[in-house]
C-alpha cells in the first residue's frame, strides 16, 4: 500500500537570498520527510522528483530506468515547448542504455583511464602556470572565468581528442545555447547543425590522415563518421563546460569561505579531499532523469512504466544521512560516495581528466595569487542559473 507523499507543481530551482552555492530552500525540508514525491513537469508530464541520496543512487543503478532521451521527460524550466525528442544519435551513447551504451563506452574506457590522466598532468601544469603568468601580466584584476577557468579545459580537451585550440570559442560559443534551457528550438537546432557539421569535417579528415589524439586512434575503429562525430560532440562539449565551471564556482566558494581557503593554503596536500568536497557541495550537474521501463516500487511508491523520475543530485549530495553537517563545505571532510560524477554504468567518463585539472589548477592559482579576492561585491556575481550546469558567467577578481 503506498503512503500519500506531496505533489509538487514544478521542480524547485529558486537558490537562497545571499546563498550562491545552496540548493533550492524547499528541497531540504521536503527530501528530509519525503525523498520521493509526486511533480509535473514542464511538458505536463506527470512524474516524480528523487532527492534522498540511497534513492537518487539506487534509480541511477536501476536497469529498469531508462537514459533514452525519447522517454524521457526534462524537469527543468524552459523546456515546456520542446517536442518529444527522437532517440539519441549513433555515438551520444550517455543517452542510451545497454548493451548499445556499452559498446561504445567499451571503446573509450581505456582512453581516459586514471593513468593516462595522471600522464597529463606535466602538460596541464605547463597550461595552468602560462594563464597564471597572462594573468599576471594583464595586472591586479581579471574576469577569472575568460582569463583561467575557461582556457585552461578548453586547450586541455581540444588536445587530447585533437580539435585546433583555435576553434574553441567557436566551439563554446556555438555549445552555449544547448546548455540554457531558455534557448529556443530552433536556436538549439541550429547550434547542433553547426557544430555537427563541424565536427563530421573534423572525422573525415582524421580519417584520411589519422592524428595522435583520442579521435584520430578512434578512426581507425569501426566507428563510423556519424558515431564519432556524435562522440566528439559529447566529449568536446563535456570536456568545455563542467570543468570551467566547477574552477570558477569553486574558487567563487573558496572565498567565500575564508577559513576554508586559509586550511588550504596552510596544508596544499589537503587539494584532493577539497576538490571531492567541493565537487559534492557544489553538485553543477544539479539534476538528472531516468523514466521507468517498467513498473517500479520505490521508497514504499509505485512508478509506472512510462513515468519519469527526475533526480535531484544536489539535493542527495546535502542529504544529512549521508554526509553529516551537508550545508557546511569542509575541506577535512571525507566526500567520497557524492553523486557529482552520477553513478554506476553511466558515471562520467571524464572525472579523473576534470580531477587532475581541478588539482593544478586550484593548487597553482592559489600559491600565485595568495591575496586572491573578490573585485566585486559577492551579490553582483553574475549566476548561471538557468542552465542545466550550474555556475557563474563571469568572476571578477583581483590581489594585492
């Protein structure tokens, strides 16, 4: 028999007054009493939100939750006059499911495993201390997000799969309309055809010349055009967008906790477990979905097959039963288990890459820059809210 449980109008995404970094006042109350409810969605689809951190994990885990972007509806705000999407294009595997997920996942495990990533680190040091030295000599005072945050992945990603570093503001000019929710249709169709014609180009010339990167040695597989151009799509645009924002908000959030940067700066081996913590209190990919293949029992509910569960990452990142004190960012804490990378068979494929960025980067800029601060009052930050990753557009900083 299931219980009665709230019924939410519309996913929650309005952040605290004066609070850049926490998750939507409502969710906490609500996931506390009730890590399932009943939403609407955008579209009119009548579904459910997952906040607790056990649920949020155990549905991402599920085989009987779908990824297939045809099935599923968005949470998100904006998304209300979309169509329903076709299925997923050969190669956007992290919008499918196995064995078709698998397979392609299968071919580039091995490209970004923990010791491939840690070999980069030499070149993301010589990256990250050339951006540092254009950042010193431009003066006391930067937009750090164009000046660091931004180039820094950019030049790393484009390298690694073998995209001219000249075509990423292209690249991310052209990304940006399908990371904002209020980008309309035809704005989100366009940028696709764009960047998708850009990339198939891209192949066809690594396929004639094979290139030492990530997407020349994936030209000499059976991958066709159309598979890797969808892959270089997804790992380009993943490779941009979630590493610039997590250094941007993270040094945003450091110093906006001064004895939190000070416990940094006095112990830099202390850089893992902050950039852990930082990735759970922060959680930019906020929310997910998966929509149920069959019917489902779920935290004393019946899911329907059809209906869609969005997961609230952020929420289940400050669940109290999993991580004690979740509103405070502590760089002692020991995060592990957070969901900012998602879990199980679709868990990113790229965190030890934004890992060892994350680790020179915030360990470079602060032992350069130890009179970091803000150049402009923390309320004139201008947030990225509207995105389905969070951040800042810009952050203005400056030092002694």
């Amino acid at each position: 028999m299931t219980k009665s449980v709230p019924h939410l109008a519309a996913l929650p995404t309005e952040r605290p007054p004066g609070c850049p970094f926490d998750p939507p006042a409502e969710l906490a109350p609500l996931r506390d009493e009730h890590p399932l409810v009943r939403m609407t969605f955008p579209d009119g689809h009548e579904g459910w939100l997952a906040m607790g951190h056990t649920l949020v994990r155990s549905v991402i885990a599920d085989p009987r939750f779908s990824a297939r972007q045809e099935l599923n509806h968005s949470p998100l705000p904006g998304d209300a006059a979309m169509v329903v999407p076709p299925p997923a294009p050969p190669g956007m595997f992290i919008k499918m499911d196995d064995a078709e997920h698998a397979r392609y996942r299968k071919l580039l495990t091995g490209k970004f495993t923990v010791r491939r990533m840690r070999l980069l680190t030499e070149r993301v040091e010589q990256v990250t201390a050339d951006h540092l030295d254009a950042m010193e000599r431009q003066g006391s005072s930067v937009d750090l997000v164009n000046a660091f945050a931004r180039p820094i992945p950019a030049l790393v990603i484009c390298e690694l799969l073998g995209v001219p570093y000249e075509d990423h503001e292209f690249f991310q000019r052209n990304v940006a309309p399908l990371n904002e929710p209020n980008s309309s249709l035809d704005e989100q169709m366009a940028a696709i055809n764009v960047l998708g014609e850009y990339l198939y180009q891209l192949i066809v010339a690594k396929r004639a010349e094979p290139t030492d990167d990530i997407l020349g040695e994936l030209t000499t597989t059976e991958l066709t055009d159309e598979e890797l151009t969808s892959i270089a799509f997804l790992l380009l645009g993943a490779g941009l967008d979630t590493t610039a924002n997590m250094l941007a908000l993270g040094t945003f959030a450091l110093l906006q906790h001064p004895d939190q940067l000070a416990g940094l700066r006095e112990d830099p081996e202390l850089v893992e477990d902050a950039i852990e913590e930082l990735l759970r209190y922060l959680t930019i990919t906020h929310t997910g979905m998966r929509t149920a293949l069959e019917d489902v029992e779920l935290a004393g509910q019946l899911i329907k097959a059809g209906e869609t569960v969005a997961l609230s990452a952020m929420a289940a990142n400050r669940d109290p039963l999993k991580f004690p004190d979740p509103d405070r960012l502590d760089i002692h804490r020991r995060a592990a288990g957070h969901l900012a990378f998602g879990h199980g068979v679709h868990q990113c494929l790229g965190q030890q890459l934004a890992r060892v960025q994350m680790k020179v980067a915030f360990t470079g800029l602060l032992a350069r820059f130890p009179g970091l601060r803000l150049a402009v009052p923390a309320e004139e930050v201008p947030l990225r809210t509207s995105s389905d990753i969070y951040g800042v557009y810009a952050l203005p900083v400056t030092w002694e």
